[in-house]
C-alpha cells in the first residue's frame, strides 16, 4: 500500500502536484522557499507568548528583538531547542505566521488553493518521535504531504556537492542549536558526530564569562551581538564597550570588552568541535582519509561567518577547510537542489 501511495506520488502530472514549499526549520532561524521562487522566509525561530490572553502575539524578528525588554506577563519562546521541536503549540503558531507573510499570499488570486507538498528537514540524530512532530506541525499549518529528509544530506546539497557520488566529503555545519559533523557520499552519511553545545550555548557561555571576570550581568541578545560583532581568528583585537547590571549593586555599569575576552570564552567550545572532527576522521574508514585530506573540509552554518575560522580550523585539524557562501542557507539551497529530482528525493526521504 505504502509503495503504491510512494509511486503514485512519483509519477503523477505535475498538474496534481500544487506547490512544493521547503522548510529548514531551525533552531536559531526558520527559512522557507517555494519551487521556482526561491527562499521566500528568512526569520528568527522566536516568538512572543501574552500569558494573560493565552495568545501568541509577537513573531520571528519582532519577537527576537524585544528578547529581555519585556513585561512579565509577556514570554520569548524558542520552539525549536538542538534541532528539534520542544514546543509544538507554539512551533504550529510560529509556522502559521511564517506561512501567512510567506507562502499564502501568492495565493490570493486564486480561487481554488492548489495542495501544497512539503519537504523538510530533520536533524540525524532526532528520534522518529522528533521526526513525527515535524510532519505533524507542517500537516497542521496546510501541508498535505510532508517528505522528509536528514538535514547533513540537505546542507551537503546546499555546498555544491553532489550526494550520490562515490567522493566522499567531510563538513562541519556549526548552527545555532547543533555542530554536525557528517562524511556524505553515496547518497547517504558516512560517519557522523553531533555536539549539543553549538552557536546559541556559545551566548550562555558569554554570559558566564563577563559575569564572572567582570560583575557584570548581560541580557541574551547583548551575548549573542558580543559573538557576532568581537569574535574573529585574525587576529584582529577589536573593543567595544557594553552596558548591564553590576552584580555588586544591581544598577548599570559599562565595561569595555575585548576580542581576546570571547576568545577566552568560547575556547573550549571551538576545541570540543575540532577534537570532535578529529575524533570522526579517526574513526572513519581509511578508503576515504586520503580522499578527505585531497579535498578538505568544509564549513558552513551561521558560526561559519566568523572571520578566520577556516585558517582556525585548518591550524587545528591540520587539514585545508574552507567556508562556502552564504553559509546560513546552505541547507534550505540544498532542500530546492534536492527536490529538483523527484526520484532522488524519494531515494532520501525518511519512512516513517
Ligand atoms: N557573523 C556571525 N558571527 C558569529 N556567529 C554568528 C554570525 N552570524 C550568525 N551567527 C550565529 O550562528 C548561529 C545561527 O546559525 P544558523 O542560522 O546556521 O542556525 P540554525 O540553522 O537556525 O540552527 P540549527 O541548524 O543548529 O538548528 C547563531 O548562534 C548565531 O549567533
Ligand atoms: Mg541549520
């Protein structure tokens, strides 16, 4: 029976088919595209509950910015938490939003609202439970058939590489909730390694660091802005000068912060992910290290961004890695590269 709903699928007219809408639904942010569109949503995964009304008012940057600003009875929520949804209500809201500002209005015109295909990604390592709860969220915001298919084959896509050929290629996607760690090739993933502690963990570590060398307390969103706008492996010092709570007398206090004082900060953190591509090299199948160290290793995600992190890598693992362009989009690129077969797309897609 399955079969036959999975070959009907396959080869029924593209008339019946309706629009296609991609989903990375991800832990820092959510992008969607529609086929032959484009990524048409690119917005914080957060939003704003009123715990009064029971209602969820603010949405994805809105939501973000006002992160710490806001009154007691308004709560900042991330329903996605390490690549996996926490807060189903609250992801099923977020996604309604998203598709209202995104994907519904190209149907205005229209009288008859054609169906709507997803394809989505799930982390590797969720559990079919996790998995369930994506599909479940997308069926209830619209969808009338969700394929789902694991995100490092996604990003693999989204880096330019083909994931059916026998070359195998390692890559790091350090996000914002998880740093994967995965070998593809032969349309499927090799080894794989995934460290919890990725791009948002990295902000808490932040907090802890000024508040102790400096007595200082920090909101989030002042963490993560340290991250992005101090971090750098070139050396460059550069300061800026923040404001928070002084511990000791609970009123505001300005202290100037340093490169060197986020490099000091997140230093474990880079280790573990390097230690950890290390460790994955060591385990792999020699058939393929001599292919790996010929082609390098490539890093993506949003940590990507940081300015000298490939040489970072490269002086760590002793091997060449290098960062693709436009990091953050790599694996909603590789989900519309992905579907552009449909044959290829069920070869990926998860049975569950
Ligand atoms: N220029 C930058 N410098 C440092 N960090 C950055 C920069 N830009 C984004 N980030 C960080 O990258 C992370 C978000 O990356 P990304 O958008 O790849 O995550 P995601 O896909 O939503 O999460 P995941 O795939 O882990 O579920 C955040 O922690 C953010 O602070
Ligand atoms: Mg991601």
């Amino acid at each position: 029976m399955f079969n036959f709903i999975r070959n009907f699928q396959e080869f029924k007219p593209s008339i019946f088919k309706g629009y296609e809408i991609y989903f990375d639904l991800g832990t820092a942010s959510t992008k969607i595209a529609i086929k032959d569109k484009g990524i048409v949503l690119r917005e914080p995964t957060y939003l704003g509950l009123n715990t009064k009304l029971k209602e969820y008012i603010f949405f994805g940057t809105e939501a973000k910015s006002i992160l710490g600003k806001t009154p007691d009875f308004i709560k900042i929520i991330r329903p996605i938490v390490n690549g996996v949804i926490s807060d189903f209500d609250a992801q099923v809201s977020l996604l309604k939003k998203f598709m209202e500002q995104s994907v519904y209005i190209y149907f205005n015109n229209q009288l008859i609202k054609p169906g709507m295909q997803a394809v989505a990604i799930v982390p590797s390592i969720s559990t079919e439970i996790e998995q369930k709860a994506v599909q479940e969220a997308l069926l209830k915001v619209g969808l009338s058939h969700v394929f789902l298919i694991e995100k490092p084959l996604a990003t693999a896509a989204g880096c330019n590489l083909n994931v059916f050929s026998h070359q195998p290629n390692l890559i790091v996607d350090l996000g914002g909730g998880l740093i994967e760690i995965f070998i593809v090739g032969s349309g499927g993933i090799i080894a794989q390694k995934t460290i919890k502690n990725a791009g948002d963990y990295m902000n808490k570590l932040i907090y802890n660091y000024v508040y102790l060398k400096y007595g200082l307390i920090l909101g989030e969103a002042t963490c993560e802005s340290l991250k992005i706008n101090l971090l750098n492996f070139t050396n460059t010092e550069n300061t800026t000068t923040i404001r928070g709570k002084s511990l000791e007398s609970g009123l505001p206090k300005s202290v100037r912060i340093k490169t060197s004082d986020i490099k000091e900060a997140l230093l474990t953190s880079f280790n573990q992910i390097t230690d950890g591509v290390k460790e994955l090299i060591e385990t792999s199948p020699p058939e393929i290290l001599d292919e790996l160290l010929y082609r390098g290793i490539i890093l993506t995600g949003g940590l990507a961004n940081i300015k000298g992190i490939d040489s970072f890598f490269a002086n760590e693992i002793k091997i060449d890695s290098y960062c693709i362009h436009n990091v953050q989009d790599a694996t909603i690129n590789g989900i519309i590269k992905l579907s552009k077969d449909y044959r290829n797309l069920h070869k990926l897609s998860i049975d569950i």
